[in-house]
C-alpha cells in the first residue's frame, strides 16, 4: 500500500495546533492577572483552544501507523520492531524531561511517553478484532473513572501536581492516571487508532466518519445526563461521586473525562475523514508543506517545548509579550518550520528525530 500522505499531512496541522497552543501560553503576558484569560481575549483563547485536538491526532495516528506497520510486514517479526520503536520513543519522552525541567520532573508523562508504551505494549493488543478494541476503549475510559474515583484525582490538575513524584505511587501514578497523558484513559485512543489503520488499509473511509459519530452522539448524550442530573430529582445522583467523573464534561482534559476524550476523539476522526477526501480526488505534493511538517513533527514537537519552554527564561521572553506580538512570533515560527521541512525533505529527514527513530526501531 502507497504512503498515505494525508495521514502525513494531519500530522502536520496537528503539530502546528501544538505549536500554537503552546505558544500562545508561553510567550503572551496577560494583561490583567485578576481576570482570566478567556474573559481578557476570547478570541485569542479560542484559537488557543484548537491545541487541544493536536495530542488525540497524535495519539490515533500512532494507533493508525501501527496497524499499518504490521500489515507492510507479512510474515516478519513484527512484534520485536514495534518495542524497538516503542521504548525509543518512551526514550525521547524521558529526554524531553531531562531537558525541560521547568515544565516536567523526572517521572512526568507526556504525550511521547503514552505513544512510546502504546507502540511498545501493542504486541499484545494487535491480533485483537476491531470489536475487541473498540470494547477495550470502552473498558479503558470506565477504569479511568473508578482510578480516578480510587485515587481522590483532583477534578482540575495543575502542572504541580502533574509532576508531583512524591504521592503515593510516585511516577506509576502519574503514568497511569495522573500525569499530562496517562494510559487511563488514552490507551483506548490508541486502540482505536489501530482499528483506524485497520479500515485505512481496507479502504473503508465510511466507518471512520461513523466512528466520529458514534464518538460525538456518546459525548453528546454525556452532556445531556449531565445536564439531566442538574434538573431532574431521580438523576441527582449522577452529581456524586463517582457518577459525576463519568458523566460530566469538562474542557480542560487534565484530567481527562470519557466525555472530552470522545468528544475530542470524533473531531479527530472528522479531520482524518477529510484529510481523505481530499487525497481521494487529487494527489498530494510529498513536498506539500502539511506533508513535510508532519514527516518532521516530532522533531518540531521536541524542539519547540525546549527552545520556548526552558531556553526563552533565561533569554527574557517567557510570558513577556501582548497578544499582536506573540501572535506574529507564533505565525513567523510556523513559517520558519514549514520553510525548513521542506528543504530537510531533500535529504530524507536525515538525523532528525523521525530519522533517529527509524534507526533505532528497525
């Protein structure tokens, strides 16, 4: 099967949403700290917002390529490539901590380190069928609610918290429930990424596009329960714990509720329906500049956190900038990146992380 340069291209518009995001954070300086940054900029944090689809895409794309890997090697022993690549990428994560200490201690867990123990444990979940799965997504989110239910999670975490290594349980904890990306609950977006990949390979666009409204109907009906529960006496009960880690839905997704998670999930699987479309009625550039930042996005996602992250502090540009200027500084960075990937393109990428990644894991 072809590379599909859609899935390149997604990868691409989800690294920029990463991008922007966490650019928008790190380089504006709010103008009133007693009011919050949404009532001060609405439309700035709206756009800000969009980052919050980048990480899922990731996330479903590395449960997508997985299956894609395992079926370009008939007969082969796949297994041993997929922990390879796994624990080299579960590698770059604990790298991106070492080097950004400003954001992450030791044993956080990011969304590299999700991708790294999804890829490397996906040995034992690829000759499961689709139903089984998707089955096991929905069994992953509702033993997301019961860890967080069993630990107290805190409804709303901050970063203190997500990199705290002194709770009980330490770094387990934070890689199971607690950390930025925990495998509860988005081991089950792998999961249906892989069934995804599946469906790819099938050419079975259609069952992508009725996943995503599988995925937003469930969220949909989250909400209406929750809202239920606030009007109707019988449903009061969906407000106390734990019924209320199920069904009610928050927009920050630390920690992350089934509800955002499918709700995120279906606007993932709507942009992979079109990026699809699109490449059904006209082929796309290899040299395309979504194509091309998505073949170099983990390199770009490495490189932003610690130049604009740890390296701005001492430069004096953390959080010191209005609105115009952070947004020029975020679109005159995205344009740099595009430039630069499409001329490292030339040269295969060589001795980026992607390249690095390929080395390691065979």
């Amino acid at each position: 099967m072809p590379r599909l340069l859609s899935l390149d291209a997604l990868r691409g518009v989800a690294v920029i949403l990463m991008m922007e995001q966490h650019l928008g954070v790190w380089l504006w300086q709010i103008e009133d700290p007693l009011r919050s940054a949404l009532a001060q900029a609405p439309g700035y944090m709206a756009l800000n917002g969009l980052g919050g689809l980048a990480a899922p895409t990731f996330i479903t794309l590395a449960g997508a390529g997985t299956s894609l890997l395992v079926a370009s090697r008939p007969g082969q022993p796949v297994d041993a490539t997929l922990l390879r690549r796994g624990l080299a990428l579960l590698g770059f994560g604990y790298l991106l901590n070492y080097l950004t200490p400003s954001w992450f201690s030791t044993g956080s867990w990011f969304v590299l380190h999700l991708m790294g123990f999804a890829i490397a444990t996906a040995p034992l979940w690829r000759r499961l069928g689709d139903v089984a799965l998707l089955a096991g997504q929905a069994v992953v989110l509702l033993v997301t609610v019961a860890a967080q239910y069993w630990l107290q999670t805190p409804i709303l975490l901050d970063n203190s918290r997500m990199r705290d290594l002194a709770l009980p349980g330490g770094a387990l904890r934070l890689a199971l429930v607690e950390g930025q990306f925990p495998v509860l609950p988005w081991l089950g977006v792998f999961f249906a990424g892989m069934v995804v990949g599946r469906w790819l390979l099938a050419e079975e666009h259609g069952r992508v596009l009725a996943l995503a409204r599988a995925c937003l109907l469930i969220g949909l009906a989250l909400i209406g329960l929750d809202y239920a529960a606030g009007h109707v006496s019988a449903l009061a009960v969906l407000r106390a714990e734990p019924w209320t880690r199920l069904v009610h839905v928050r927009t920050s997704f630390y920690p992350a509720s089934p509800g955002i998670v499918l709700l995120l999930q279906s606007g993932v699987l709507l942009m992979l329906g079109a990026a699809l479309h699109v490449e059904a009625r006209r082929a796309l550039d290899p040299r395309g500049w979504l194509v091309t930042l998505g073949r170099a996005s983990l390199t770009l996602l490495i490189v932003h956190v610690v130049l604009f992250r740890e390296i701005s502090r001492p430069l004096g540009a953390w959080q010191a900038f209005g609105r115009g200027t952070a947004l020029a500084i975020i679109a005159a960075w995205i344009v740099l990146c595009a430039l630069l990937s499409r001329v490292w393109q030339r040269s295969g990428y060589r001795f980026g992380a992607e390249w690095l990644l390929r080395r390691l894991g065979g």
